[in-house]
C-alpha cells in the first residue's frame, strides 16, 4: 500500500478544487497492475517562507496562482529541481515561453501564425541609460507603412498575453495610432487578424487528452462554450488536436488551452500559452464534468505509474522535423503528432483508464446527479452573478448539467 498527496496550489477558486476533492474522494484507493493498492489525499497548498533543502509533501502539484504570485512560483521551481515533484506545466517554460516566444517555436515549426511584428515601447523604459540608447540605436520607423504592409484588420496586443488585457481590433489608422499611444511601456504585437473566420475553437487540453469546444468570443462569459459536437469536420478536428498537443508536448505543458481560429480548411492557431487556463463550472458548463474527470485521471496516472516530469525540452527533435524540404505541412504535423502522443504516453494511458479506472465515469455521473454537486453549483452561481441572476442561472446551470448527466447515461448503457 502507498499514499500519494496532491497539492493544489489556489487562487481564488473554490468550484473545480472542491470537485476535484470530492471526486478523489469518492474514487477511493486505485489497484495498479502489480496490486499495490493506492491512496489518495489531496491537500491545499499554502505559502509560507521554505528552506531550499526542504522536501515537500506532495507527490503532485496542480498549480493556478504561479502565473502571478512570485512566492509560490519560485517553490514550484525548488522543487522541480530538487525533488521532482510532478506539475502539469513547467514553470520554467511558461515563464520564459510567454506568448511571444510560443509563436516564434510555433512559426518555426511550420504552423500558420498569422503575420505578427513586434513593435518598439511607445514609452521609454523607465531607465537612466534609455536616452543615450535610443538616440544612438532607435531608428525611427513610419507605423502605417508597417500596418499596411501588414494589411488591415489588425489586432493590437501585449506579447506576453492575457485575459484579453490590452488587447485593440485595429481597422484603420485612426485606430492604430489610438492604441499605440496608449499602449505606454506595454511592449505590443501588431498581428494580422484572421478576419471573417468561421469557427472559433477553444481546446482544452489535459494530460493526454483534449476537448474542442466552439466558443464564441462576443458572447457574455456563461454563453461562450455551446454545447455542440461535431462542429468541425474530421480532418480539422484532428488538426486542431495535433496543433494542441504539439503546443503542449514542445513546452511541457500538460493543462493549458489553445485559441485556434477556423477558416475554410485553415486552421490558424492565435494564443496558446494559457498557465492557468479557465475551467469555472460558470464557463465550461456542460464540459466540466469532462475537466475534473481528466484532472483526476492524468493526475491518478501520474503518480501511479511513476511518470517522471520532464522539465527539459526536445526543441532540436522537432526543429529537424520543421526544417525539412521534402515534408508538407501535413506531415510535418502528423510527424509531430507522434511526438506528442510518444510524450504523452497516449496508449499506455488510455490502456490505464481502462483497466485500473473503470469505475470512475460512475463515480462522476452519481456525483453530478447528486446533492453535493448541486449544492457547489448553487454556491457556486452565488459568488459568480449578482443576486438578481441567481434564480435564473441556478436553473441554467441545473439545465446545462442535467443535459450532460443524460448524455453521459445513454454513453455508458
Ligand atoms: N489574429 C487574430 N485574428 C482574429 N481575432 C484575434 C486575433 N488575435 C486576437 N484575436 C481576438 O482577441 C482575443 C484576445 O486575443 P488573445 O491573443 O487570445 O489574447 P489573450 O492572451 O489576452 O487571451 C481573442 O480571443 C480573439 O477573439
Ligand atoms: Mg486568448
């Protein structure tokens, strides 16, 4: 017998940690195939001073606040390095590999980026050195050449990305010089905007697996996922996957999103370093039971089967792929593919699920179906919506889950 702890590391969330506690819980001990039988616990993680040489108590840790709490970041790092505690995304990469860094490996490796240019600071840097440098090196360049030679619409936006903040639709030059001079001593993107698109498409991706949701920017929060399969036809679906999970297995990142835009048979990949990427029953609805349960999965397979972090990168592995001449981008991608599911352990893990989780699609459905669940919604719609709303999307909530509850019934026979 063995007990392994995961640690969440939290923010303000209390809905997805709650399900997922309750879901381990409820799980019970997992039997591997050598019938050492394993435990669970799951505690919170806290921030408090740490010595270097310390060994922490988690065998796993599911990280949301490192992205902007600096303390916590720099423990994660500790123990990456020193004791190999297993995180889903490296923190070393999802610090340097903002998003400007994702696009430039992404680029490289052949995928349609559309056209992005970085542009200098609007505003100086706050620096003593700054007006001899830019008076020797800064050339001055003409800003509506350079967004028509991009071509209007644009899109206006931080190169290190998030939550939509600072982010301009540019359509002219009124526009462009508006956001640039508000821009200040935020360092700015100018990207082509995929104009005219036909499917949004929000993937999440855990472990080994990947859900693709429509989504639909425009819309309030609670409405931006729609309950919808089949939305994009076979190949591009896949594409979409692959592009997921090429993104995830070049940087180590094993729960993040990616934002890929649809158009025609094209498919354009926009943002896809999200560290701490939106999983709120409030947003997901109808999917949330899928991200607990593959939470708990990949975070279960983990630690049973001894799965080691890997926190370096095989850049070179799929640069000699990107640098081919005699591969399309359709192989490339495929060849890529392999490299993902490869690092992912996509066979072992659905062989895993099968054997040593039969139960736990049950264990979700009945807790989904029952009280608890019903209480975190409730509770959940309260802290989310103004008191007013509650009666209205309690029921919306109940409508979205029960739908899913049904579907998942029907599923399972
Ligand atoms: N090149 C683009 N073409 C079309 N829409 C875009 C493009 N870039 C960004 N957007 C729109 O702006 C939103 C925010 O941009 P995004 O790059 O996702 O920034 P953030 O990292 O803040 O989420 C996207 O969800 C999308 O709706
Ligand atoms: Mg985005």
């Amino acid at each position: 017998m063995t007990t392994h702890v995961l640690g969440l590391l939290l923010g303000t969330e209390e809905d997805w940690p709650a399900a997922f506690e309750s879901i381990v819980r409820r799980l019970g001990p997992v039997t591997d195939g050598s019938d050492t039988v394993h435990h669970y616990d799951v505690e919170r993680v806290t921030v408090e001073p740490f010595n270097l040489r310390q060994k922490p108590r988690y065998d796993l840790v599911i990280d949301r606040l490192a992205y902007w709490y600096y303390h916590p970041r720099e423990w994660l790092k500790k123990a990456a390095l020193m004791d190999d505690l297993y995180l889903l995304n490296s923190p070393f990469t999802f610090q340097s590999m903002e998003k400007h860094a994702a696009y430039c490996a992404m680029m490289r490796l052949g995928l349609k980026v559309p056209e992005t240019v970085l542009v200098p600071y609007k505003n100086p840097p706050d620096h003593a050195k700054y007006a001899f440098t830019a008076q020797r090196y800064n050339r001055p360049f003409d800003l509506d050449a350079l967004a028509e030679s991009i071509g209007y619409p644009i899109f206006m936006k931080p190169y290190d990305g998030g939550a939509w903040v600072g982010v301009t639709h540019i359509r002219n030059r009124e526009e462009l010089h508006k956001a640039y001079d508000e821009s200040g001593q935020r360092l700015m993107h100018l990207q082509k905007a995929v104009a005219g698109y036909d499917v949004f498409a929000r993937s999440l991706s855990i472990g080994a697996e990947t859900m693709v949701l429509k989504f639909d920017p425009d819309q309030p929060m609670h409405a931006r996922y729609s309950v919808t399969h089949d939305f994009l036809d076979a190949g591009v679906g896949d594409e979409v996957v692959t592009i997921s999970r090429l993104v995830n297995a070049f940087f180590r990142w094993e729960f993040n999103s990616c934002e890929t835009l649809i158009k025609g048979d094209e498919v354009y990949p926009i943002d896809y370093a999200n560290a701490c990427p939106d999983v709120a029953i409030t947003s997901l609805h109808y999917y949330f039971p899928w991200a607990i349960k593959a939470l708990v999965k990949w975070s279960v397979f983990c630690t049973v089967t001894g799965r080691r972090a890997r926190y370096d990168l095989d850049t070179r592995r799929y640069f000699d792929i990107a640098d081919r001449d005699d591969l399309g981008y359709t192989e490339k991608l495929s060849s890529y593919r392999q490299f993902a599911d490869d690092y992912f352990e996509a066979e072992r893990y659905a062989d895993f699920c099968a054997s040593r989780l039969a139960n736990i699609d049950d264990v979700v459905l009945e807790w989904v179906a029952g009280q608890d669940f019903d209480r975190l919604l409730i509770d959940t719609v309260r802290t989310t919506f103004p008191a007013h709303e509650h009666d209205h999307f309690i029921a919306h909530y109940r409508g979205l889950l029960a739908a899913w509850a049904s579907d998942e019934r029907a599923r399972l026979g």
